[in-house]
C-alpha cells in the first residue's frame, strides 16, 4: 500500500473515531439521560437509531481503516486500548438490542421485573465506561502524529463542555428524582409544560 492510500485510511480513521465517540456517542447519552428524566415516549428508539446507525457504522468503518493501515501503527497501548473499547462498543449495542426486545417481550406479557435486570446494568456500565476509556484513547493515538498544540487545546475544550454538560444533566436528573419524591405533582406539572412547550415549538416550525 502507498503512503498517500495508507495516510487517507489514517485520516479517515480519526474523523470517524473522532466523530463517534465525540458527538455521536455524547449525543445519544444526552437524549436518553434527558428523555428519561423527563418520561418522553421517544427516547428509546432515538437512542437505538443514534447508537446504530450514528455509532455502530462510522466505528465499524473506522476499525477497518485502521487495520488496513495497521503496517504504520507506533502506539501499542492506543491499539489495545483501541480494540477493547471497540470490541466493548459492539457488545454494548447489541446488548441494547437484546434488553430492547426482551423488555418489548415481557411488557406484552405485562411481567415488567420490580427491579432492573441484571443485563441492563451491564448495558449501563458499559455505556460509562467506553466512553471514558475513548476519551483517554483519542488523545494516545493523536500522539502518533505530533499534531500541532492547537489540537490538543481544542480537544481539551471540547471535552470540558461535555463535562459541564454531563453534570448538568445528571444534576437535573437528581433534582427531578428528588422532585418526584417529595412532590409528585409539582413534577408532574413541570413534565407536562415541557412537552407543551415542544408541541408549540413543531408546530411553529
């Protein structure tokens, strides 16, 4: 393979590993945090679509630059770290797959468990952990190619806005949690004038 071919496989490589674990993964936790806080009927499958076809794709693509360029690879850590976190990945979504159809299953039969089973939270952990182990990853294969300081700098940006984010909205989660307990119809009516709010706004549009 010529340097030119083995470059662009390199880049591609990045952009989508970049993509998938900077906004896409990111994106499909914010709406599942946020749908769920506040009961939307539409967070389960949004997530669904966004970790398949918006994660799941670019990462499988991105794997397979990666091995088609593997002759140039320097950094043995970021490619072990790089193959459990995808191996992880696709675990984790087809696990999702499988709750989803499993809890479709035992909601017909109206046998919804009292407590969460044993294989979401193993979804759950996962969806907390890879991202994590991404994030420290992404910086170790950037390190292969000696970018600029610039790169650093605005990786460093971005993943401090979605720190903030993140504890923005576990912090709404746990308010709305405590709401919830202490006075029900308080949050009962804060849940329904937020989706009054987004009725409006559709149909403004």
């Amino acid at each position: 393979m010529d340097q030119a071919t083995t470059m662009n496989l390199v880049w591609a490589h990045a952009a989508m590993m970049a993509y998938t674990w900077l906004l896409a993964v990111p994106l499909a936790i914010g709406l599942a945090m946020y749908g769920r806080a506040y009961e939307k009927s539409w967070w389960a499958k949004a997530h669904m679509m966004i970790m398949g076809f918006g994660v799941l794709l670019p990462l499988t693509v991105a794997t397979g630059c990666a091995f088609a360029a593997s002759d140039t690879t320097k950094s043995i850590t970021h490619s072990v770290f790089g193959t459990i976190i995808v191996f992880g990945a696709w675990l984790q979504i087809l696990l999702g797959l499988v709750n989803h159809v499993i809890f479709k299953r035992r909601q017909a039969r109206n046998a919804l468990p009292a407590a969460k089973p044993w294989h979401n939270s193993i979804h759950i952990w996962l969806g907390r952990v890879l991202p994590l182990l991404a994030l420290v990853n992404i910086p170790l294969g950037m390190s292969i190619r000696n970018p600029a300081q610039a790169w650093y700098i605005g990786y460093g940006i971005w993943v401090g806005m979605l720190f903030v984010l993140l504890v923005a909205l576990l912090w709404n989660s746990r308010r709305l949690r405590k709401l919830k307990i202490e006075s029900p119809s308080t949050l009962a009516a804060e849940t329904k004038s937020s989706a009054k709010q987004e009725v409006q706004e559709i149909e403004k549009d």
